[in-house]
C-alpha cells in the first residue's frame, strides 16, 4: 500500500472512532467495537508514523459532516463545525507533506 493509501486508511479509523463519539447514544455504541478494531488493525500495519495524520483528517471530516447536516438548524452553529473541520483537514494534509518530504526531490511513498 502507497503512503497516501495509509494516510486514508487512517482517515478512515479516525472518523470512524469520531463517528462513534458523536453518535455515542444512539447508533455510535455499535460503531465503537468496529472503530476500535479498524484503529489497531491499522496502527498496527501503517509502518510511517506521518502517515497517523490522517486520523486528523478523518475527525475533520466528521466535523465537516456535522456541519453540512447542521447547515439549517437555528440550534447549532454550523459555521464553527465547518472552520473546525477544514481547518483539521488542511492541517493534516500539511502536515502530513511536510513530514512526508525527503530532500532531492522526491516525497516518501
């Protein structure tokens, strides 16, 4: 499996654990064994450690879920699940290039 491959297999893990906490009281207790699973499965395969920013990634993009499905609602503010969201993505994506880069040109994976 390439880098990026590992970088949206942690993506995954990451919002699936999210998915489980948000949704802790209906649906999300039966998510958290599947989440726990998929978490060890792939901390113990993924060999990179930059590759682990892309958990960021996958709560980010619960939080953009969460905003979009908010998007409507007079009770919560959809804007701050957004900013918070993008914000997490784009700081994973960076810090997973940078720490990613070699010099010579060429990134790792």
């Amino acid at each position: 499996m390439s880098s990026w491959r590992w970088f949206f297999a942690w993506s995954l893990a990451g919002a699936a654990l999210t998915f489980s906490f948000l949704a802790g009281l209906s649906i999300g207790i039966f998510v958290l064994p599947v989440a726990a699973v998929l978490l060890v499965w792939v901390a113990r395969r993924a060999l990179r450690l930059p590759d682990a920013f892309g958990f960021l990634a996958g709560i980010g993009m619960m939080l953009v879920l969460v905003a979009f499905l908010n998007r409507a609602s007079d009770g919560v503010d959809a804007m701050a699940w957004l900013l918070a969201g993008v914000s997490l993505n784009g700081l994973a994506v960076v810090a997973y290039t940078v720490a990613s880069y070699r010099p010579g040109g060429r990134s790792a994976g």
